[in-house]
C-alpha cells in the first residue's frame, strides 16, 4: 500500500522489498528507542551519525522525485520527515 501510494507499480519484487523494509523500519524504530540506554555519555556522537543518515534519505527520496521513479504525497512526507528529523538530530546533538 506504501508504495501504491508512491505511485510505483507493484510487483512481487517490490512487495518482498516492501515487507524488507517495513522489518528494517521496526528494528530502526526498537534501535532509536533503545539508544540513549545504550550509548550513555556519547549519545551527542549517535546523534550527529543518525543525522547524517536522515539528510542520506532526504537525498535519495529527493532525487528520486525529480526523476520521476516515486510521487505522490507519500514520498514529500517522506521527505520532509527525514530532513525535519536530520535537523533535530544534529540540533540536540549539539547541546
């Protein structure tokens, strides 16, 4: 449905991407949630990686956009997510 509503034509190879990255997002999700546990005091260097992680998928969904492989309101949302998380990531990162 994610990417249907992409405007991506769907296939078995893009379901099994799909369910992939639906798995992934869970273990990102359980990971971030753990992660001031985990990192104690260098939880500012945890910050400015995932940053950088967000500003990567800001990019990538971006150009995807401007070439034309995904549209829709899903991919923008996507899109400004990632780049409103980036910036909080690396803004309290800082502190």
């Amino acid at each position: 449905m994610f990417f249907e509503m992409a405007m991506m034509e769907m296939t078995d190879h893009l379901i099994a991407l799909g369910q992939f990255l639906g798995v992934t997002f869970i273990f990102l999700s359980i990971f971030m949630w753990k992660l001031p546990e985990m990192a104690g005091s260098s939880l500012n260097r945890f910050g400015t990686l995932w940053a950088l992680g967000c500003t990567m998928w800001t990019a990538i969904i971006g150009y995807h956009i401007a070439i034309g492989v995904v549209g829709g309101p899903t991919a923008f949302v996507n899109m400004g997510l990632f780049a409103v998380f980036a910036v909080l990531y690396f803004v309290t990162s800082k502190k």
